[in-house]
C-alpha cells in the first residue's frame, strides 16, 4: 500500500510514468494507475474503430471526443468501463451514429479483451 513503482512506455519510447496505490484508489497526485492506462486504451482503440466504421459507411468523422472511465474497487479489481463520445459526422442521422459506436464498443479489441467487465456506453453527435 506504500510501495511505489514506474512504468515504461518502451515500444512508443512515449516516457516513463510513476504508478502507486494511492493513484488508484485515493488521489492520483500526479501519478498514473493500471485502471487510467487501460482508460486510455479503450478511448484509443474504441476511436480508431468508430472512425474506421464510419468511414467505411461513407460518413467519416470530422472530430471524435472519446472519454474512458474505468471504475476500481478495492479487492475486488475492475468493475466496469463507461464510455462517453461525442461526434461531429456530416451526413449521419443520430441513432446511425449511436448504431456505429456500439459496433465499436463490441468489436474494437480493447473491449473484447475486457469480456467479463461491464462496458457501458453513452453517444450522441455534437
């Protein structure tokens, strides 16, 4: 609980993050924790994979606002993933859109990998 430790983004060569318990249960105080690393993933990879969608519908995306939370609970680990994205794709009706980003949610890898964990998810175009 009082440990500290570092992580390295070594393959990017992105830099190196200090981790600690308190980051992930209390406050981060500047420091990372596996929970906001796995956020970032999801966002990441759920946007790659909604644009690409999208795209291959003939409606690209101008601009994508993803948001990841991940909730934590102590002892018992990940219990689930909200995402939150906002979109601006000319040419879309709203639940089209809505339609594409649970397609995200389903299929980018980051979810699969995540089976088990509840994965909510809340779309709507800007």
């Amino acid at each position: 609980m009082e440990g500290a430790g570092k992580v390295t983004l070594e393959s990017s060569g992105l830099g190196t993050f200090d981790v600690t318990w308190a980051s992930r249960a209390e406050d981060p105080n500047g420091r990372t924790s596996p929970e906001e690393l796995i956020a970032a993933a999801h966002s990441s990879c759920f946007s790659m994979a909604l644009s690409n969608g999208l795209a291959k519908a003939g409606t690209p995306p101008e601009r994508l606002d993803v948001n990841a939370d991940v909730t934590f609970q102590p002892g018992e680990g990940i219990t689930g993933v909200h995402l939150t994205v906002r979109g601006t794709v000319p040419g879309i009706s709203a639940d089209a859109f809505v339609e594409a980003a649970e397609g995200a949610k389903a299929n980018c890898p980051v979810s699969k990998a995540l089976t088990g964990t509840t994965i909510t998810l809340d779309a709507a175009l800007a």
